[in-house]
C-alpha cells in the first residue's frame, strides 16, 4: 500500500514517527511517496534515501520546535503587556483598545449573573453546562493572575 503526502512535513514531525513508518517499510506493508520532496521510500530505497527522509523528518521537528517557541514567546509577551491571549471567560469581554490591542473587560450584562449563577441557573457560553465552584473562582480572579 502506498501512503502519499505532499512532503515529509505533512506525514510526519517526530523520529517515534518514523521507526513506526520505517518498520511498516521494512515489512513490505507500506511504501512512502512524498511529492514535493521527490522522495520514495519503499522496500529498495538507499541508505541515502533513508537518510534524506531522516533529515526531512528533523527539519519538520526543528519547525514545529520553533513555531512553539514563537507562540509561547508571543503569549508572554502579550501577558506582559497587559493583553489576555484567548476567549475572555463569562462575565468578561474580548475587545479592543484604539490601537487595536486586545483587552478584556468586564460584560456588564452577564457580570453580575455570575455571583448568583447556582442560584438562577446560569451556563456556559460554550457548552450551555450549569457553572461549576471553579468556573467560578476562575471568572472572579484578574485574568493577568490566572
């Protein structure tokens, strides 16, 4: 069976990844096409198309590596600087300042519901589920303290 992806990146981002492929290779259960990279790897590939597959798969972790250390940079850098990163929990606001920063702000309709959500039955904005103590404690702390 051929398994055929764009490029190696697009199959895979790990080496657990590849000793699992490369053992289904060697057993003759599946051949690998990876277009872009004008690469098979099959039954009769080389040593050096397993290598060049070996480096393709660390290029595609080195990626992934650095896209997640972008993104945690760009939360802390957000969180630093006063900006919530994500949905403003119930009884808050996603918004947006004049300079188009991010900001959360207190929903002056549903803000006062939540002290008495038990009380009148007060749900969740995604799933509709009744509020929970510590749905609770979350929406009341600051959301920098969080």
């Amino acid at each position: 069976m051929a398994l055929i992806f764009d490029a190696v990146d697009r199959a895979q981002r790990s080496f657990k990844d590849t000793t699992i492929l490369d053992d289904l290779r060697k057993q003759k259960v599946i051949e690998l096409h990876f277009l872009r990279d004008a690469m098979i790897i099959g039954e009769n590939c080389s040593a050096m198309d397993v290598m060049r597959w070996d480096y393709a798969v660390l290029a595609a972790k080195a990626y992934v590596t650095s896209s997640s250390e972008n993104v945690k940079r760009s939360y802390h850098f957000k969180l630093e600087n006063g900006e919530i990163v994500g949905e403003a929990p119930l009884g808050y606001l996603n918004v947006r300042d004049e300079h188009d920063k991010s900001m959360v702000i207190i929903d002056k309709e549903r803000a006062p519901l939540v002290k008495k959500c038990k009380e009148w039955g007060l749900t969740s904005k995604r799933y509709g589920k009744p509020i929970n103590k510590a749905q609770i404690h979350r929406m009341l702390k600051p959301p920098l303290l969080r």
